[in-house]
C-alpha cells in the first residue's frame, strides 16, 4: 500500500491533537468559567457596596422609623436601572424580603438553605456572594450581599445583588466555538505537516530503496545519493559504506574465482607435462623400441625425476591447503630464533658448495625467544634461502642478517643474482607463480606461497625488495611484541 507512512503520521498527529484539545478544552472550560465568575462577582461586589452605601445615607437622612417602604421602593426601582441586576433588601427583624422590581415580598422560609447562610454573613457586615439563589431566581445568576446601615452605624438591612451567568454561558459557548474551529485548522496544519514530513522522510528512503535494488541486480557502484545530517542521513552513510564493502568483496570474489580457475589450469599443467613424459616413456619401453641398457637407463632416470617433481608439487599442494585451513592447529612453543637460522645455514651449506656460494650470517642481536612452531619456521627460512641459492651466481655470497629496530627484529636474507622485476614483486607470492628462467625450471611455484602462509600463521611480516640486476632481499619482521 502506497504512502502508508503518511497516513500513518497524519493519523497519529491527529490523535495527538485531538487528545491535546480535550485536555486543553476542560482545562480551558473550568480556568475560563472559574476567572469569568470571580470577574463577576468581584464587579458586583463593587456595585453591592456602592448601592448599599447610597441606600445607606438615603436612609440617614430620610428614614425615621416607619421601616421599608415609601421613598425606599422608588429609589430601589430607579437603582434596579442603574445597577442592571435586580435588588433585593432584606429586613433583619421582620425577616422579609423585598424585591426592587415587584411591589411584594416574601419570607426566610421560601428560601434555600444555603441562602440564610448568606444573609446572616451580611447581619455581621461582610460582603458575600454565593449562588443558592438560582432555585429562586429560575436562572442560574450570582448573588451579592452587603450591609446597610443606619444612622447609628448598626445594619438596618441587607442588600442582595443579583446577576443571571447567562453572559457567562454565552461566553464560554463562544469559546468552545473558537476552540472548535481552532482544532480543525490545526488539524488542517497537521495533516499539512504530516505530508510534507512524510515526504522528507519518504525521498531519503526511495532513493535508498532504489540504490538496494540496484545493488541486487548486480551493481555494485549504485549509492544512496542521500545528504542529510540526521538519523536518515547517517543510515544512507552507512549503507553506502556498506554497498562499498560489498563491491570489495565481489571483487575478491571474482578475484578467488580467476584465481581458482588460473589454479586449474596451472596445476593440469604442472601434472600433464611430467605424466605425459612418464607415459611415453613406459610406452616406449613396455613396446621394446629400447634396447640398450644405457639409453633404458637414461629413460629410467628421466622418468624418476618427473616422478619426483610429482611427488614434491603434490606434497606442496597438501602443505599449502593444509596451511591456508584456518583450523590446522600450528602447535607453537617457546624456541629460540638464533637456533633455527643457525641448523638452516647449516643444512643450505651443503647445497651452496656445489655453486661455491657462500653464506655469510651476522647476529647483532644474540638470542632471541619466540613463540611458533620449530618445524615450519624452519622450512619457511629453507624455502627463501634454496631460492636465494638457485638464482644466485656461482661462487657469490649470500647474506643473513639478524637486527634489531625501534619496535621490531628482523631477519633478512639476500643474494646478489638477477633479481626480480618490479612488476613481478606484487604477484611472487601466488600459487605457481614463477619466473621463466633457467634456473626456475624445476620449481613449482609453491614455495614462496608457503612461506607467506607460514609467516601470517605467526603474525610474521615478509617482505622482498629487489632492484632487477642483481640484487633481493627476503627481510622477516618480527613484533618484539610476539
């Protein structure tokens, strides 16, 4: 379903709004009502006072005793205009109660009880107001009393004020009224705001949407597009990041296929040539075509050198499978390094004698402890020093060199033969790789890859440098951290 997140966020700002109104509208309800109220009764009482004390000199200078009648009714009758509420004064002994604008009254006992509450609060000269007279009124009104009084300064009646809260209840209709039509522009607002936030967040996502399905289908360059300094925009961040991840990793994975498939080849290659001379040899053989013991020999020998080539491109295979599985376990101890090169210049001496090669070892740092396995330390130091011996010249030298850096001890090995080509030092340690050489016409290919494999197995760095001519150095970087 499209643009359900708009409707979603249309739906809950709407909610959101319409429980806000209805709090704000009781809220407002009982503040308004409460603040109109007190406005009004704080009004009347001014009103009650001022006529009570107007009522109060009327009666100073023209009350003699005869009570409340006469001059009192004309004037309550002209004050009932002035003050536009109706009058009542009412007489304490006689306990009557006389009304402005009629010409009768009537006594306590037709009142509510809460209403003689209030008149005798006045009797004590307070200012009151309650509203127990609605029952008697028929409207719902406010009612105010004041004292009068007399000549003496005693109170000779009491003034009731009355005003309908009709005003009242108008006003706060009008307000719901506005609060209404507040609500549902609001709510006009809020769906406005909705879309357009719905739409802020939407853009960012279809465009993420749209880089995803690209990548897919395959392509790995797609991105986000989006800039945005926020939540959405850090997501796009990442998941550009990651679209670049996943392009590294199709990349290597193309990478291990042709690897795989230059694998194949090289290794079809590397057992066709030897299988196929081993064939042709018995063939010739198993069919008499030989005679001479000399020449049978000659056979011989050639078939157990391709048989022996066999051997170790097999066993380099297994070895290096073996090496490059995670879970082969190299059980490491505590050996000294010193020692290992030492039994490795020894045992190289013997094949360095038959090119007059000698190999010259300098130890500038004594002993060194290490933690790795004796065994493949010690083919990984054979592999570099046969190879330094194969493309070195005849009666040259090859040097190993034990030192310490900063932070490091290396080991390095180098000869002085042809070298190898820069374009070549990046790919020296992949599986058969090798140069076209005559003195690189037996190797397998294999050698190098395995001393690399052997190093990361024990967090040893090997580099080569070369300069093509006649020089290359094999130097292992030992962590003194290790």
């Amino acid at each position: 379903m499209k643009h359900k997140i708009t409707y979603r966020l249309i739906g809950y700002f709407s909610v959101v709004l319409l429980l806000f109104s209805v709090i704000a509208g009781i809220l407002f309800w009982a503040l308004f009502t409460r603040h109109t109220t007190k406005i009004h009764e704080e009004e009347l009482e001014i009103r009650a006072v001022s006529i009570a004390d107007t009522l109060s000199e009327f009666f100073q200078k023209d009350h003699k005793g005869q009570g409340m009648s006469g001059g009192y009714g004309a004037y309550l009758r002209f004050i009932d205009d002035i003050a536009m509420s109706e009058v009542w004064l009412v007489d304490e002994y006689a306990q009557t109660i006389q009304m402005s604008h009629k010409n009768n009254s009537f006594s306590y006992n037709e009142l509510p009880s809460g209403a003689e509450s209030l008149i005798k609060q006045v009797f004590d000269g307070k200012v009151v107001s309650n509203r127990e007279f609605s029952s008697v009124l028929d409207v719902p009104s406010i009612t105010v009393g004041a004292p009068v009084y007399d000549t003496d300064g005693n109170i000779t009646a009491a003034l009731l004020l009355h005003s309908p809260i009709n005003g009242i209840k108008n006003a706060q209709r009008d307000g719901v009224v506005i609060l209404i039509f507040c609500i549902f522009v609001a709510l006009f607002l809020a769906s406005v705001l909705s879309v357009f936030l719905a739409r802020h967040f939407i853009n960012p996502l279809k465009k993420i949407q749209g880089a995803a399905d690209k990548v897919m289908r395959g392509d790995y360059s797609a991105r986000t597009e989006v800039e945005q300094n926020d939540e959405i925009g850090f997501l796009a961040c990442n998941i550009d990041k990651l679209f670049i991840q996943l392009s590294g990793v199709e990349e290597e994975r193309k990478r291990l296929d042709k690897m795989r498939q230059d694998f194949v080849s090289n290794i079809s290659h590397e057992l066709r040539t030897p299988v196929t001379v081993i064939k042709g040899s018995l063939e010739v053989l198993e069919q008499g075509l030989i005679t001479d013991s000399d020449e049978m020999q000659e056979y011989f020998c050639q078939m157990l050198s391709d048989t022996t080539h066999l051997e170790r491109l097999v066993n380099d295979l297994l070895e290096l499978s073996r090496l490059q599985n995670t879970n082969f376990q190299i059980e490491k101890t505590e050996l000294n390094l010193t020692d290992i090169l030492t039994e490795v210049i020894r045992s190289m001496q013997r094949v360095a004698k038959h090119k007059q090669i000698q190999i010259k070892f300098e130890n500038q740092v004594g002993n060194i402890c290490f933690l790795g396995d004796y065994g493949r330390l010690r083919q990984m130091f054979m592999i570099i020093l046969d190879n330094a011996i194969k493309f070195s010249p005849l009666s040259s030298s090859i040097s190993v060199k034990m030192y310490r850096t900063k932070d490091n001890i290396i080991i390095s090995i180098a000869d002085c033969g042809n070298g190898i080509l820069p374009e070549d030092i990046p790919h020296i340690f992949d599986r058969f790789y090798k140069q076209s050489s005559e003195q690189n016409k037996s190797g397998s290919g294999l050698g190098l890859p395995i001393a690399k494999q052997i190093a990361e197995r024990h967090n040893i760095m090997i580099k080569c440098e070369s300069n093509a001519h006649n020089y290359t150095v094999f130097s292992f970087v030992f962590s003194q951290n290790s």
